[in-house]
C-alpha cells in the first residue's frame, strides 16, 4: 500500500510539472518599432487678449518618422521626428498703425494669415490592447516640443476696409526679427517663438499585415498653453494654438 501511494505522488508530480512546461510562455524581449507617417492638420489660434479674436480653422500638413520602444507587450515609449505645417488665422479688433517708408498708415481690423513650419518631436507614453483579429487599438498621451523653422504671414483685406498696399506687397511677410520686411506695425510684434511645447492626446488603431508589418492610423489633439507670439515689452497679445491632426502609416 505504502509503495502505491509512492507511486501515485511521483505520478501526479510528474504531471503537474509536465502541465507547468507546457503552460510555459517564452519571455517578453523588448523591442523597437520603426514607421513613417503622414497627415493632415487642422488649426485655430485662440486670442487670450482683448484685442484680437479667431478666425476659422486652418489646413496644415506633417510628414516624417516614427519609433516605438515596447519594454512590455503592450506598453511603449513612443517618438516622433516630423516636419509639420501649421496655418492659423486671427483678426485684430480695432485698428494698427503700420510704417512703410516715410509714411504711417492707420488700418482697421486687419486679418494675419501665418503659415509656419516646425521641426516637431512628439514625446508620449502609449498603452496598447492585445491583438483583437488583426487589429490593435492604442491612446497615447505625451508632449510635442515644436522648433520653428520657417514663419511667413499675410495681411489680408477686410471685407470692409482696403489696405494702403497692393495684394502682393502682403503675402509671405517673414516674421523673423531679421525679416526685412516691407513694413510693420508699430502697436504689434508679430514675431513668432522658436519653442512651443504642446500636451498631445490620441490614440488609434494598428492593422497587422504580416508579422513585422502593420498599417495604423492615429487621431490627436495638441493643446498649446504657452503664447506663440514673441511680443514687445510692454505687449499683452497672447495666441495660443489648438491642434487637431489625423495621420496614416505604416510600422516595420
């Protein structure tokens, strides 16, 4: 009886141990994940100054890289390296003096159209489900440093008041410091900062078309609380920009 019962144990032993291998999985290595993308965005600058207000939303663009570190199956540090085009609008209130030459010119509400481009480097923690089909659904939050590369404005004719130049002497106005340009205002700066820092928010999903390669698309929204106006001393003109993109790519 006693040499039964042995034998039982070492049975009901060995099969357990037997069932612990099987149920085994092969560890979690991390790794990187790289894609391009590419996308549409859409702008509003909002005035957090009295004497200004919006003007509609703007079509932008960006393109360029992405890499995602995965340090557990569904958890990733994500990173960006874009090239991205914002277009905004605002209108002044009341009126700007501006100087040209020897002459100084009053214009009533005149509309700023930018077109500016930044060098973008999205930051963000991404969270992912596991593979539901073929699909994957991620969020994402983070932040996204913007290094400005090129800004250029137009001053536009309002619908009610002519300005004291000719269509072409408005468009492309750089707005760099260094700008040299046909004129100015001389109540506003409408000189741009070099850094934004932007909080994003989004998320996505993720389409496998092969082992290593999937195609995703992403929607996100980038709230900038920082002013991108560089004004004069003295000047209370604040802009702030609010993003909307949506972007297709696809990983390796």
């Amino acid at each position: 009886m006693f040499k039964k019962s042995i034998l039982i144990c070492a049975i009901i032993a060995l099969t357990s141990l037997n069932t612990r291998a099987e149920d085994k999985k092969e560890p979690f290595v991390s790794k990187t994940i790289f894609g391009l993308k590419g996308g549409a965005n859409f702008t509003a600058f909002k005035p957090d100054s009295r004497n200004i207000e919006k003007n509609g939303i703007q079509l932008g663009n960006s393109y360029g890289i992405m890499v995602d570190y995965l340090f557990q199956p569904n958890y990733a540090f994500s990173s960006e390296f874009l090239i991205s085009t914002i277009n905004g609008s605002f209108k002044f209130k009341n009126s700007l003096t501006y100087k040209k030459d020897t002459g100084t010119y009053p214009v009533l509400q005149p509309i700023y159209d930018y077109n500016l481009r930044f060098l973008q480097i999205p930051l963000s923690f991404k969270l992912r489900t596991n593979e539901i089909g073929y699909l994957k659904y991620y969020v994402q939050f983070g932040v996204a440093p913007c290094f400005l590369i090129a800004s250029k404005a137009t001053i536009n004719r309002n619908e009610a008041n002519g300005m004291p130049w000719n269509e072409d002497d408005r468009k492309n106005i750089k707005t760099n410091s260094d700008s040299e340009e046909f004129y100015e205002p001389l109540e506003f700066d409408d000189n741009m900062r070099f850094f934004n820092l932007p909080i994003q928010i989004g998320g996505g999903l993720e389409y496998n078309l092969s082992k290593n390669t999937s195609i995703y698309s992403n929607l996100r929204y980038e709230n900038g609380f920082s002013n991108i106006l560089s004004n004069k001393k003295g000047d209370e003109t604040i802009l702030l920009s609010k993003n909307v993109s949506f972007s297709l790519g696809v990983l390796f």
